[in-house]
C-alpha cells in the first residue's frame, strides 16, 4: 500500500508556546480518524480529522467550502497551510 494512504501528514502551530510542528494522522479507514498529542509546553493538542470532507475537498472546485468542516480541533492549535516539503522539515510531534 502506498505510504501516502496510512497516513495523513499537516502542519500545527500551538497558540500556548507558539512552535510549529509536523503531525502523522494514522489512516484507519473511517471518515473521522482522532488525534491526540502534547505539546513540549503541555499543551493539549486534540482534534479530529475528517478523511471523508479531506477528499471531497480535493474533487471540489472550490475547496475553501470544506475547509472548516476538514479539522474539528480543540482551539490550542491552528492548521498551518504549508506545502508538504515544507511540513516534513517541521519537528514531529508524536501522537498519544
């Protein structure tokens, strides 16, 4: 299986400490997959990723309609838009 597909790789900064880091969302194949993790300044970075807004996003000809329907977060975070070259130079903040 392609490794793009176990996975769903985005850029967070923590509004506490204000660091930029990288997260890997395990794809288990449901449409909303949880994610859980913690900051170094112990902030607590939980969300939910929908895979199923993800894709019609990605057929969509105009995305920004499914943007906020996309990440259901906690508020200690915002979703950085950045390019996947650019996130995989980011540190990774393992999740929980």
């Amino acid at each position: 299986m392609n490794e793009d597909l176990n996975y769903h790789l985005i850029a967070i900064k923590c509004k506490s400490c204000e660091n930029n880091w990288s997260l890997n969302i395990s794809l288990s194949g449901n449409h909303v997959e949880p994610f859980a993790a913690v900051c170094d300044c112990s902030a607590l970075i939980i969300g939910n990723f929908n895979f199923l807004e993800f894709q019609n996003k990605q057929n969509s000809e105009n995305p920004n309609d499914h943007s906020k329907k996309i990440y259901l977060t906690n508020g200690h975070f915002e979703i950085l838009q950045m390019k996947k070259n650019e996130i995989l130079k980011l540190p990774n903040l393992h999740l929980e």
